[in-house]
C-alpha cells in the first residue's frame, strides 16, 4: 500500500480510519484505556497549571517593567493607578 502525503486537509474517511486504529489498539490490550483517561487528564491539569503560572510571571515582569515609567507624563498616572490598586489589595 503507498503511502500518501500527509496533507492538512482530513475526510471523514481518514477519521474514521483513525478510530478504528483507535479502538483496534484499546482491544488489543496495547493500552489501558483506564490508564490512557487518568494520562490524559493529568496532562490536562498540568498543562493549565503551567498556564496560570507562565500568565502571573508575565503580568508581574510587565508590571515590574511599568514602574520605571512613573515620570513619563502619559504613563506615569496609569503605572501609579495600578501600583495603588495592587497595594489595595495586599491590605
């Protein structure tokens, strides 16, 4: 059988190959589907973990990087409204 040339563009042919590929694996035992659920979701939980954590180290260099900008006439008001909102909510 040739085998063709990927192409971004899939059929409903192509995916219902897939699942059959799919389902043909978890019958065969060569995974637990079980095993592949708990993969997939810990991959999952990781995955936003990773995101809120990379997201609140931006927005605290982005902040940090703000406040040298306190005595530039259009900037400064804004950086200053910001620090006194974040001090807020430390109290």
């Amino acid at each position: 059988m040739p085998k063709k040339k990927p192409s971004s563009e899939k059929t409903a042919k192509d995916y219902e190959q897939l699942g059959r590929m799919l389902a043909s694996i978890y019958e065969n035992g060569y995974i637990d589907r079980n095993q592949s659920y708990k993969n997939s979701f810990i991959k999952g939980v990781l995955g936003g973990l990773g995101g809120v954590i990379g997201a609140t180290i931006v927005v605290a260099l982005l902040l940090w990087g703000l406040s040298f900008f306190n005595e530039i006439p259009l900037v400064g008001p804004f950086v200053n409204n910001i620090q006194h909102t974040i001090q807020q909510g430390k109290q």
